[in-house]
C-alpha cells in the first residue's frame, strides 16, 4: 500500500516535536505544529511554553532584512452571489492576538500589481489632504505584510466602487486580503514592542488604513432596520477604537517620528476641538436638560464638537470626510458606552454624525451612506421621548432627517463633474444668466431684455472658444439620473492665464450694455487682485454658477472642491471675488477674506437711485500652508 505523502513540520516549535504531534501513534492522531510564531496554535490551546530553535520563515524576518515579497492570498475569481457580499463581521473579525488564520496563499500576481498601481496613483482614495500621510503609508507598507495587504484591500474595495459592472469579484478579493492582514497583525506579541516608539509607527498606519476600509464596508451595507444597522456600525467602533489601544502613552513621542508631518499639520486642532458653528446648539441644550452625570455629559458634548467642527468645514474641503473617517478613535469610553446601550442622547448625536456624512456624499466611501443610517433614526426617534422637543430650540435630528428625506428635490441626488463639450455651452451660459439674476451689478450692466439676450448670446460664443482650448479652465456638474448640466465653475491659473478679464474684453461693445459699470468693476476687481496677490501665482476662480433649480444641494460645493483638488496639486492659492451672499457658503469651503471694495451702481427698475455694490476678496490656500488651519 502507498503511503501517503505528508509535508514535515521542519520549523516547528520544539513542544511539538517532543510529543511526535506530526505522526499518528497508534490510533491517535495528533496535530502538526503550525508554525505560527510567537506561539503555535497547538500550545496557545493548551497553554504551553512555546519555543523554536530553528530561524524565522523569511516572511517573519524583520523588514531590513527581508528579501521576498510577502506571501499574498489569491486574486482568484469570485464563488460568491454579487449582491451577497460578506458581512462585517467576517470581514473584520475581533483582534485577538497569537491567533492564526491558515488560508492558502500564492505569490504576488499582476492583479495585485493593479492594486499597488491604483494605490499609488488614484488621487480620491484616500480622503486625507496632501500632508504625506499617502507617501508613508506606502513606504511602510513596503516594510510591513500587514500594512501592505490592509493597502492592497482598500485598493480593492475603492475599485469594486468605481467599476461596479466587477463589483464582486473587488469586494471579495478586498475581504481576502483584510482577513489576513488581520490574521498577520493577530500574531504580533505587543509586549514584543516594548517602549519603542518607531515599532508602533507601523501599527498607527494599519490603525488608520483599516479604519478606513472597516467603515467602508459598514457604509456599503444597507441593513433594513435599525438594530441591524446600530450593531454593525458599534463593532465598527470597537474595532478601529481597539487598534490604537497599543498607542496611549505614546502620542507625544510619535510626534517625533516621521508621523510628524501629519500630527503638526493635521491632528492638533482635532483633539482640542473649538467648535463655532450654531448647527448643534439645540442638542447642546437638550442634552444639558438630560439629566446625564458629569462624565457622559463631558463625554458626549465633545463628541458633538467634533461633528460642530466638520459643520464648520474647518478641516478644509481635503479633511472633513478624513474627520468623519477619524471621529470613532476620538470618541471618549463613556459616550461609546452610552452608543452601545442604544441610549437616545448617543443616537440623538450619531443623528448628527450621519447628517454632516450627509453633506459630504460626494466622497466615494460615503455615498448614500448618510441619508441611509438617518432614515432608519427617523424611524427609531419617531413616537418617542425625544421626539417632542422644547419650543425656541434649533431642529432636533428627526425633522433634520425628515426635511432631508421629503425634499422634493432630494438632498442625495448625486452630481458628477466632468469637462463640457461644445453642445453644452448654450446650457452654461443659460445656468450664467440664470444664477447671476438676483445679483444687482449683472442689471446695472445689462438693464433691458434686449441687452441680456445679447448678453446670453456672447456668453454662449465665448464658452465655446473656451473649450477649443484644451488646458482652460471649465468644468460643468451634471445630475447623474438625468444628464442635464446643473452648474459650472470657470478659472484660470498660472498655465492657463486669462489675459483680459471678461468685463474688459469684448462684452463691453454689445448692444444696450452699460460700458461704464463694466469699466469701473473691472478696475476695481483688478487692483484688488494686485493688492492681494502682487507677485504670488495662484489660482482665480472667475465664476461658480448653478441653476436656481439645484441650489443648495452640493453642485456649486463639489465644483468648487474639484478647482481646490486641481490647486492643491499645484501647491498654489486660489483667489476669487464674492458677492456677500456667497460669502458664507466659501467660508465653509476654507476660504478666508482678505480685502474687499464696493461702487456704487444704478439700482434695479431706476435710473437716478443709486445703491452701494460690494464684494469680498477670499483666499484659500493648500493645507500645508494654512499651519493645519
């Protein structure tokens, strides 16, 4: 009879070797070491001494001396139903250390090549600003396997977002190579890491890369109820809580490793949170009416400062979705206590939470995700204690959700922003028209009919020179249901001058236009711009227009925030004029005013009535120039 082939445990631990668990004595069959180091599974059962007296694998080496790539999990294709993706729970199981999960693995495959490639060069996947974190977080995942697989399955899950025609075969292959980053990270013993500050820097960027991908994979299920959907998203917290446990007591020391560049320009204001927007005012006073102790109520104020905070788009546009990624380790135990107990004051600022994912929908991990967890908490809320609110205080969170959920235009209707063709410059200069109405310069310019068609017209013409030329500076947004242009931003930059202000060039000859208040706002915008920028190159956003019809619901912000990704590549400011309308809405962009003037001009309907017109110059620059403001 054959005997049948069997692999020897040459590097197992010498506990296993004494008891002969690789051979089958008798009728008793025992088990071969697995190998895993600090401690084989078979000791870890029962408690044993694990020892080994051969050298580590390669794959343990220690990075410098490592030479072969890390042993990655096949990219094979999907068993699974596509719209049965594997749940949470599976995906990111508890970290439970010397604990080894034994998959088959294969050598790195051009697949993965793909995922190291999109990784690298993919500008939207990370929703951090451009502070370097990208570039350490790759140079370590060259150091450290379970780094590099947490990168590799946040590369694969962004791809199973943007081709959702392989939607399945991403998602899987995504939660294969988490599952062993997990299992990799398992094995490490954390008292192996001693007070070594450089040892944990590793861990901080597995904590932050699988924090990331664990919330994506919360956000992408839509569970039916609310019980569901409240467990799912509270072992979500748990487990990005539970990586930086290894980091307290080292905060202050990581600040002197190559983490600094993102803890001088990123972290500080978010752990001294000063919050100074009105949204959360009423829930402010509700909760202090709530009869909790002084810790929770500490606790759960702070926790509603940080969600004030991103109202307040201090972050900047680059950071307020990397705030909402980072709100669960900013969380204090008492407020996670009362979040996992189902308490109403916890879900009342969870409402919160959802509302402000809410306004940043356009992020590709986020979606529909806001609207989704706020319809299940208008449902919870609805009927109960906390649903009848005081008199005179700001909406409570179910008449935020319900006002967003009965839109008649809803909220979550998503724009995409692409570059116009030929077709659509009569859409522009119709949406130009449209949105400059209410303004009382654009009548003062053009005071009848005829002058405005004229007007229309030019407009039309010179939208079409623009997009003969390849490098201007246009981009339009469009409704993704219908196709139908919503809104358009137009600039100029260093590469791409525009040499004659609009105001300046030809426009001033068409018919029924009033040359002297195009004159005088082109002279006065002009010298404001050389008091502000006299030598500095930047960027100037000329116009930011949507249809009256969509205002309010996020084209004119996402515009904006495209022409902001566009400067901060560059590492350049980007300088603009505003009406005093606008003001607001630019502020919350992370602009700043910085100088200003005003004319007087003919007021609408008139023509001896004159009214004083203003406008505000703003500034914003690059995070790294704003010293993380």
């Amino acid at each position: 009879m054959m005997r049948r082939s069997h692999r020897k445990s040459r590097n197992g631990c010498l506990e296993c070797k004494k008891r002969h668990t690789s051979r089958c004595l008798g009728k008793q069959l025992t088990l071969q070491c697995d190998e895993t180091r600090p401690s084989c599974i078979n000791c870890a059962t029962v408690q044993r001494n694990c020892q080994f007296s051969t050298p580590r694998p390669a794959a343990e080496w220690p990075p410098s001396d490592r030479s072969a790539s890390p042993q990655i999990p096949s990219a094979g294709p999907s068993t699974g139903p596509a719209s049965t993706p594997a749940p949470p729970s599976a995906a990111f199981p508890g970290l439970q250390l010397f604990t080894s999960v034994k998959e088959p693995h294969s050598r790195v495959n051009m697949v993965h090549m793909e995922l190291l490639h999109h990784s690298i060069t993919d500008t939207a996947l990370y929703p951090v600003p451009d502070s370097g974190m990208k570039s350490i977080i790759l140079t370590t995942a060259l150091r450290e396997p379970y780094v590099m697989h947490s990168t590799l399955a946040l590369s694969a899950h962004h791809l199973s977002v943007i081709r959702p025609n392989q939607q399945a075969y991403y998602y899987n292959l995504a939660m294969q190579l988490q599952t062993h980053a997990l299992s990799l990270f398992n094995s490490i013993d954390v008292a192996l890491l001693g007070d070594s500050v450089e040892k944990r820097v590793p861990v901080f960027i597995f904590s932050c890369v699988l924090g990331f991908h664990a919330l994506c994979d919360t956000l992408s299920h839509r569970d039916p109820d609310f019980d569901s959907a409240l467990s799912r998203f509270v072992a979500y917290i748990g487990l990005h809580r539970g990586l930086l446990t290894v980091m307290n007591g080292y905060w202050d020391e990581l600040r002197k490793t190559e983490l600094q560049v993102i803890f001088d320009d990123m972290v500080p204001a978010w752990f001294q949170v000063k919050s100074e927007g009105r949204e959360c005012d009423g829930l402010r006073e509700r909760l202090a009416s709530a009869g909790l102790d002084a810790e929770e109520l500490e606790a759960t104020q702070h926790t509603l400062d940080v969600v004030q905070w991103v109202f307040d788009s201090r972050p900047g546009p680059e950071g307020r979705a990397y705030v909402l990624c980072s709100w669960a380790p900013m969380l204090r135990s008492p407020f996670v206590r009362m979040l996992e107990a189902g308490r109403p004051e916890a879900l009342a600022v969870l409402a919160y939470y959802f509302l402000v994912m809410h306004h940043c929908r356009e992020v590709w991990m986020i979606g529909g995700a806001g609207q989704h967890f706020l319809t299940l908490l208008a449902n919870h809320f609805r009927g109960g204690d906390w649903y009848a609110w005081p008199p005179g205080t700001q909406l409570p969170p179910h008449q935020h959700i319900e006002r967003i959920v009965q839109d008649p235009i809803p909220m979550a209707r998503d724009f995409v922003v692409t570059r116009p063709q030929e077709p659509d410059a009569p859409r522009i200069a119709e949406i130009h028209l449209a949105a400059m109405d209410a303004n009382p310069l654009l009548h003062a310019q053009f005071p009848a009919p005829e002058s405005l068609k004229a007007l229309e017209q030019f407009l039309e013409a010179y939208t079409v020179q623009q997009l003969r030329d390849s490098g201007s500076g246009v981009l339009v947004a469009r409704d993704v249901d219908t196709g139908v242009v919503v809104g358009f931003a137009k600039w100029d930059s260093p590469t791409h001058p525009e040499n004659v202000k609009l105001e300046s060039g030809d426009m001033r000859y068409l018919e029924g236009c009033q040359r002297a208040f195009l004159d005088g706002y082109a002279s006065l915008a002009e010298e404001a711009k050389r008091r502000c920028f006299p030598d500095q190159a930047c960027y100037r956003l000329s116009f930011v227009c949507t249809d009256p019809a969509y205002q309010g619901l996020g084209a004119g912000s996402l515009l904006t925030r495209k022409v902001l990704e566009m400067a901060a590549v560059d590492g350049l400011p980007v300088y603009l004029e505003s009406t005093e309308v606008a003001v607001p809405m630019y502020e919350k962009l992370g602009f700043k005013v910085i100088d200003g003037f005003e004319m007087k001009i003919t007021r609408p309907g008139s023509t001896d009535s004159e009214d004083i017109y203003k406008e505000s110059c703003m500034a914003w620059h690059p995070l790294s120039k704003q010293g993380g403001s």
